[in-house]
C-alpha cells in the first residue's frame, strides 16, 4: 500500500510504528505474555478484604484519559473490558521516562493490543481496576477502529451498517457489545445438542463434502471438478444417504454437524453455505423423533438461556414440550379453508391459481402441495409446531404411512413462520426406494432441476438390509437464530456469504 493511499490516520499509525522501532521497542513482539486474569472474572472475584492481587492482563485500549502524570484506560480482553490506572512513576521507576511520555502519551492509539502486570484495587469512584506497574506494547493497530460514543443514551458514529458489519466482523465483535455473545450462545447451542446425543449413546460421525451424486435432498447442487480423477463433483447439499449406509453397516445411533452447499437464493433466512445436523437413529420412528426432538430443544434452550422461552422480534416463543402436531392436510384446510385430500396434480394446480399462487408445467404434486403450504400456512406457526403426513409426492426418502399409503411418516417442526426440522420413518424398502428415485427423475425430465438423482450404490446398501429407522434433520444457523433473538442469518454467521466488495461497491455507485 503506498503512502498516497493512506488515510491522514493511517499514515500517522504508520510513523508511530517507525518511532517505536527507532526506540527499540517492536511493536509486534514474539515472546509470549502470560495472560493471569480477564476482565469478568477479576471483577467478579475481587473483594475488599481480600489480601492484594497480582495479575498480568492484556487486550486493546478502547479509550483513555491522560491526566498529565497519570491516565486512566479502558482495556478491552476476549471477556469484557476493565480500567487500567497507569501512573508514570509506576511504570517508569528510573530516571527515563519515555515510556510513559512519550510511547504510551504519543505513540499508543485506540485499538492497539498492550500487556499490563500489576495488581487490583477499587478507585475512590468505587471501580475495580487494574494498577499498572509495568506496560508492554504488544501489537500495534494500523488502522483507526470507528470509535462509538453514547450520550444521553443516543449513539454516535455507530458501526451499524449491515453490510461494512458482515464484510468486517472483525470490527464488529470490536466494537459493538453483544454480537461477540450471539457466537459465544452458537458454541453452547452446540455443546447441548452434543451433550443430549452423546448421553443417549450416539455416535459423531463424519461424511464426504465432495460427492460424485448431490443426493438426500432437493436442492440445486454447486458443481466442482476433481482434476486427478478428471471427474465432476458436487458440494453436499445432505449427508443424509451416507449416514444410512452406516446404519446399514451396524451403528445403532449416528449423528453429524454437517456444512451443506445449496446453489439456490439468498435472503434473512437463507445462505448458500449453511450447518445442518442429522441423526440417524435404528428401530425408531417418526413418532419417537418427534419427542427426541421436543426434549432436545427444550434442554437448548435452558442451557442457553436459563428459560425455556425466547424473544424473537415481537414474538416470545416458548419451547416447553410437548409441541402441538398437525397433519399437513389439516394445516391447508385449517388455513384456506380447502381439503386437498385425494386431488391429483391437475386439480392441485388448479387449486394453487385460485389462491393466488404461482406454478408451472414443471411442477408435480409434491411441489404443488409443497408451494401452497408454503405460501398459506408455514407463516402462521410461529410457535413450536411439528406438521405431519406428508403426501409421498414430497417425500422420496421415507417410509409409506402405516395407515395410508398416499402418505408418509415424515414431520417437520415450524417456529416462528420457518422450517427448523425435518424428519421421517426411514424408507427402508430398496424396491420402494428405486421407484421413487425413477420417479423423481421424471420430475426432473419435466424441468425440475431440484429433483433427485438415482444413487445405485444407496440402492444396493438398502438391499443388504437397513433396519427401521428413523432420521432428523435440523438447521443449525435457525436454530441459533432462535435461540439468540436473531431475525436474520447473516446475524448468527460469522462471516456470511457476501458479493465481492469491487462489484458490490459498483453496484452501490449505479444505484
């Protein structure tokens, strides 16, 4: 970078690195600095009778207050942030004073990372501090953070632009408070989840991203090319037929967190690269996995939380089990006022026009239904709600229902308007298995280019024998959302799908 395109900042950032240098002070030093203290846990532990506490703290300087031979600073750690008292004779006992008057007055900035031993006290104001006694620089911040100021409880100069917030998260977590405790609740989302699979005895497991058929889903696949093997392949978009295959091969219980790839759009609730979770789970079924499920969330959200209820938005969602089941035929009926039951496709089509939805020649029942649910009644469940018996037309991977064979054992939960889960009484019969694939391969003649691809070689684990089973799938970055408040994705991803920053600017200019 040269200097012309240097802000007047930058370039001054720039110079003080160089006087630092010129000191003998490298501004990016190797050793190690012990960290012994952070922020909450100091503050949290301190008590006025207790006998005086050394520690070796460190992060960056957020602000500071210079009082000719004293200064207060503010320093912000991966915990939180604490006061520093730094007082010039403290840290410069000697005769030389240039580290106090001139390094740490003149050549330090805001967002420079520093390491301060010495020990804790309360102030005459009552704040738990730290008394510096030594000071080291340890990395020096060439470029200006945006300083947020609060007054009378209005912001200024806020970093609250969606996209700068999404292109620089590393900014964001900086310098506004809260968004570093959504990731921080993602990791617990995780650990619960885990901790409920693990008690139960299920087994973590790791499938191919690279796959030569996108199968388990109806999603439009990204495509890549293998160069040694010279042959196409496509990002995952499901894991769901290799988890199959290794209940197939005799694990009772087996599970993954899983980055799914699905070239399709993107909005608040959707990003091209997402995380899902699968188990998979022998001689249960759908009605089981609907309580597994219940009891799952609920235990999330206390962990997460301490309650089992959430706001999100305007919307308090409460995840107390049990959660109400509707059939998916009810739910139209329920919400048009329309019984779909026994239509084919063409009265379903005609069905879909007269409620306003738009469809076209490539879509078959499945795809009917699926849009008129989608489009009258997913919204309305903003409550947990498991939707049930899906018609088979839907659902080419699960097993024919128990008492009527025009559907399937499959549920998926709705919170707050959204899909957040999706499972089914495994299909387990290879023949069923085969005609459905060849089925949805005519769906994909007819211009469906979400339809499924025949995988033989899942066809031929089927035939070795699969037992009864049953699979769920959950939205790992929805599910995050819920349990944080968020109303949209990009919120609860720490670095989200974006356009590069060339062509978005040139966008932003045409507009």
């Amino acid at each position: 970078m040269s200097n012309i395109e240097l802000s007047e900042q930058e370039q001054i950032r720039r110079n003080s690195m160089a006087q630092l240098r010129q000191m003998g002070i490298e501004p990016y030093p190797a050793p190690e600095f012990v960290v012994t203290g952070h922020s909450d846990e100091i503050k949290e532990s301190f008590s006025d009778d207790a006998p005086q506490r050394e520690v070796a703290v460190a992060g960056r300087i957020m602000s500071r207050r210079i009082m000719g031979k004293a200064a207060f600073v503010e320093l912000q750690d991966s915990r939180g942030r604490i006061q520093l008292y730094i007082s010039r004779d403290d840290i410069c006992p000697g005769e030389d004073k240039e580290l106090y008057n001139t390094v740490f007055k003149k050549l330090l900035d805001i967002g420079d990372f520093i390491g301060v031993r010495g020990y804790v006290f309360r102030t005459k104001t009552g704040e738990i501090s730290v008394h510096a006694r030594e000071l080291l620089v340890l990395s020096k911040s060439l470029r200006p953070l945006p300083i947020v100021k609060v007054k009378d409880g209005v912001k200024y100069d806020a970093f609250d632009d969606p996209e700068l917030r999404y292109r620089r998260r590393y900014v964001d977590l900086v310098v506004n408070d809260g968004v570093k405790q959504i990731f921080l609740k993602r990791t617990k989302v995780y650990t619960s989840m885990r901790e409920y699979f693990n008690n139960a005895g299920y087994i973590e497991v790791e499938t191919p991203i690279l796959q030569s058929i996108p199968g388990g889903a109806s999603a439009r696949p990204f495509i890549t090319h293998h160069n040694a093997l010279d042959i196409p392949l496509y990002l995952r978009i499901a894991d769901e037929l290799y988890l199959k295959r290794l209940i197939v091969g005799g694990f009772e219980g087996v599970y993954e967190f899983s980055k799914n790839f699905r070239n399709e759009g993107m909005d608040r609730t959707h990003n091209p690269e997402f995380t899902c979770m699968e188990i998979y789970v022998a001689y249960k079924d759908y009605n089981w996995m609907m309580g597994f499920t219940e009891r799952m969330l609920e235990k999330i959200c206390l962990d997460v939380n301490g309650t089992t209820e959430v706001q999100v938005g305007d919307n308090l969602i409460s995840f107390k089990a049990p959660f109400p089941r509707v059939t998916m035929a009810q739910a139209i009926k329920d919400h048009t006022g329309v019984d779909i039951t026994g239509m084919d496709e063409d009265a379903l089509r005609a069905t879909a026009k007269s409620l306003g939805i738009e469809v076209d020649a490539s879509m078959g029942k499945g795809k009917l239904i699926d849009e008129i649910f989608g489009e009258k009644c997913e919204g309305k469940y903003i409550q947990p709600t498991f939707i049930t018996d899906y018609p088979i037309e839907m659902s080419p991977l699960t097993k024919r229902h128990r008492d009527n064979p025009e559907l399937t054992e499959r549920f998926e939960l709705m919170v707050n308007g959204k899909e957040l889960a999706n499972a089914y009484s495994e299909l387990n019969d290879p023949i069923d298995q085969y005609e459905r694939f060849v089925e949805q391969m005519r769906l994909g003649e007819k211009g469906d280019d979400e339809a499924m691809i025949i995988d033989a070689d899942f066809i031929r684990a089927l035939e070795y024998g699969m037992p009864p089973t049953s699979g769920m799938g959950i939205g790992m970055d929805r599910l995050v959302m819920l349990m944080t408040g968020q109303t949209a994705i990009q919120e609860v991803l720490l670095f989200p799908q974006m356009r590069p920053e060339k062509r978005a600017a040139a966008e932003k200019t045409e507009e």
